[in-house]
C-alpha cells in the first residue's frame, strides 16, 4: 500500500500526494489561522472591575494541574470537598448543595427552570440587570412574570414586599443580594420569613456579594441560592455554586412537566454530585479543571474563615470609599448600611464621559474599572475589590489612576 502511494506521489504531483499520505479525501478549503501560529500573550492586568477578579497564585496553581477523568473515584473525592465548601460559605446543611458546570447565568437558569413550571407566578426584584434577566428567564419558560421594577441604587423593603407577595401569590421570589450593576447591598434578614408566610419561596443571587458580606442561607430562610466562581473566590469564570432548601427539593421532585434544560436538570444533577444517595452515572462531562480551581478557591476560604473575608473587604472598601469622597467624587448609593462591600458604584462625576476615564485608567495603568451595566450604563463607574485584590494597596493604586485621569479627561477643558 505504501509503495503503491509513493507511485502515486511520483505520478500525481505533491498535492495529490499529500491527499494520499493523509487519507485525506477533500482539499482544505480553510488554511490555518496565521493568528494561531503566533504565541498566546496575556497582558499583565489588575482587574478591579466587578468580576472577574485575579485569580489567586494558589488557584492558578490548582488549574495547571493535569486531567483525570471526570467519572473517576478521586475526581468525586474533589466534588464532594466543593460540596461541603460551598455548604460553609453558603451556611447551610442543605444536602443539594453543588456546583454548575457554567456561569453564573447558568446558575440563574438553573434556578429557575428547576423550581418553575409554565403559568406559575413568579415575582421578580428589578432594581438593576440581574432582575431584568431573571425576568427575561422567567418569561422564556413561560411563567407569570411580576417584575417590581426600581431606579438603580434602589433595594427593596419588607414592607414593599409584603405588598407585593398578597397581591401576586408568586410561587417564587427573586432577590439580588449584591447588585453590582449598581452598588446596592440588599438586606436579607426576615425576607425568607416572610416569603415562607405567603407560600412562596425566596431565589438569592449573591454572584457578586458571597464571601464579601454576611449571608446565612438557612437562618435566613433562603430557599435557592447561587453565586459565581469569578468574584471573591478569585477562580475562573464559568464554573457556579447552587444550592436548594428541603422546601426548594420538595418543588423540583414534585413538578408535573420536565425543566425543558435537560443539562441543567437538578434530579440528574443532583445524582452525578452524590445528593441522591444512588450510585452516580454519566450526565455530562464535568469542567475537571475548573473543579480543580473551584475546589482551592473555597479551601483559601476555609483557612482565612468567612468572618476574616467579610471584614477584609468591609474594611478596605471602606477605605476605598473614604479615597473616592477625597477626590471630590460621589457614591451611586447614597445610605452607607445599603453600600456593597464588594462593588462599588460612583457616580459619574459632571463634565467627563465615563469611557474617558475607564480607558485612561487601563491605557495608562493596566487597571480594569469599568462603566455602568443595564439600567445604570452611562450613570456610573464601578470598581470591584474582591478577595485577593481587595487590598490598600490596590485602592491606592486605583485612586492615583483615577486621580490622573480625572485631571486628563476633563470635557470642561476642550
Ligand atoms: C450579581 C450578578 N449576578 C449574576 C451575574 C452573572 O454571572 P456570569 O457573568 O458569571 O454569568 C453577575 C456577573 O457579573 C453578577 O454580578
């Protein structure tokens, strides 16, 4: 055969004798990309944006390990210590605890394609983007959307609530705890209370709040919550923790139609986690070394202790905010208690285009800040200090960029 082939590559001409030699039966029509012939380069970047953050040396450690299969024993060894690490920085006991192979989005999507079914009333706090998208979401499955719709920087009172949940019936409530769109803290203490007195259960994001600030999912009665692997856990992107009270279960275990995602339903979820009790068989192929990450994000926290991370980011956002209100700039959030320790938002100040500066600070500084989101586009500059990057130093670094560039970009001067 292969002397018949070197005939052919003699007679044929070197096109049609590589043809051969590869067993090719077409001819490329697509080169390789010359791009790709370059080498990868990754600038050196500071992010204090909102997320994602930099990723810690020991997570960055952890990702550069090599694979092992996604069915293997030591594999479910490392999903399980996931498991119990996000039972502690979400403080519960819940059994279906896990982590979502996706972002936070999926997260979400999780969520709610799990608990609703269509025609089921869904009330929706929308004080910023993440509620315009759990509407959206919402609305694709075909639930009864309630959206209380609320100018950025706004949160959301029991009282309001109570209102709202009489008048609705919502099976299912959804709340923002860090609203990074905006900068706004939504308290959480006696609203699953109150959710559980009207028959509803209570959705938490806390993406862009968890580890920043207090959360406490089973006393505070949250029934579903979900937060991100790329904010103050400091691992990459795409990889989220979700976790469901008894209650939560109770709904997805007694639904009368299937979550139409089948990737993203809980009951095969919550097998190929080890939450059902029953040997664990093939759903999907895990992001094996983004659990890697994950799994060494949440063991940092478990060594520093929530309390320590809670009080780092309170108090070197604080001390942030002092540097902001120094160079004359205002806050987006105007009440100190509902000011969120991970994002902050400012306002825009007069005379300057928000692109000006955010393109400033990085051409200039390599420092990723950036603009408003959604609603708040165009009102506000955010500057995100999360887990390893919430430190002075970096707030004073930012605060001499900022400083520069407000002297540079000024419209005023033009
Ligand atoms: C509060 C909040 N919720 C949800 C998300 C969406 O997460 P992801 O971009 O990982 O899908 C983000 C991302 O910034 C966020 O800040």
């Amino acid at each position: 055969m292969f002397r018949a082939l070197a005939r052919a590559s003699a007679t044929l001409g070197p096109q049609v004798a590589g043809w051969a030699r590869t067993m090719a039966t077409r001819q490329l029509l697509v080169a390789p990309p010359e791009a790709l012939l370059r080498p990868l380069f990754i600038p050196n970047r500071l992010l204090l944006g909102p997320g994602p953050s930099n990723l810690a040396p020991r997570v960055l450690v952890a990702g550069g390990q090599q694979m092992i299969g996604h069915m293997h024993k030591e594999m479910f060894q490392i999903m399980d210590d996931i498991k119990q690490g996000i039972q502690y920085v979400f403080q519960t006991k819940n059994p279906l605890t896990l982590a979502i192979s996706g972002s936070g989005h999926c997260a979400l999507e999780a969520s709610l394609f799990n608990i609703l079914e269509p025609g089921d009333p869904f009330l929706v706090g929308v004080n910023g983007i993440w509620g315009q998208r759990a509407a959206d979401i919402g609305e694709r499955i075909g639930a009864r959307v309630h959206p209380m719709i609320k100018d950025p920087g706004n949160h959301y009172t029991l009282q309001e609530l109570e209102e709202a949940l009489a008048q609705h019936k919502p099976v299912l409530l959804f709340l923002t705890q860090g609203e990074s769109s905006s900068g706004v803290l939504q308290p959480l203490d006696g609203y699953g209370e109150l959710c559980h007195r009207y028959n509803c259960l209570l959705l938490v994001d806390s993406v862009a709040s968890l580890c920043g600030t207090p959360i406490y999912m089973d006393q505070q009665g949250i029934d579903v919550l979900y937060s991100g692997s790329q904010k103050v856990l400091n691992s990459p992107p795409g990889t989220s923790l979700i976790s469901f009270s008894d209650k939560a279960k109770n709904k997805i275990y007694t639904r009368k139609t299937k979550p139409v995602s089948f990737y993203l339903d809980m009951k095969w979820l919550a097998n190929i986690w080890g939450c059902d009790g029953k040997p664990r068989i093939y759903h999907h192929t895990t992001p094996v070394v983004s659990l890697y990450s994950l799994r060494e994000s949440l063991a940092l926290i478990a060594e520093q202790g929530l309390e320590n991370s809670w009080r780092q980011h309170r108090e070197v956002t604080a001390y942030l905010h002092g540097r902001l209100q120094g160079l004359g700039l205002q806050l987006f959030v105007k009440d100190p208690a509902l000011r969120l320790p991970t994002v902050t938002a400012v306002a825009v100040p007069a005379g300057y285009d928000w692109r000006d500066i955010v393109n400033y600070v990085m051409d200039h500084f390599d420092i990723e800040i950036t603009g408003g989101l959604g609603p708040s586009m165009g009102k506000v500059l955010r500057i995100g200090l999360l887990g390893c990057n919430a430190t002075r130093e970096n707030v004073d670094r930012v605060i001499r960029a900022l400083q520069e560039a407000l002297q540079r970009c000024s419209r005023n001067k033009l």
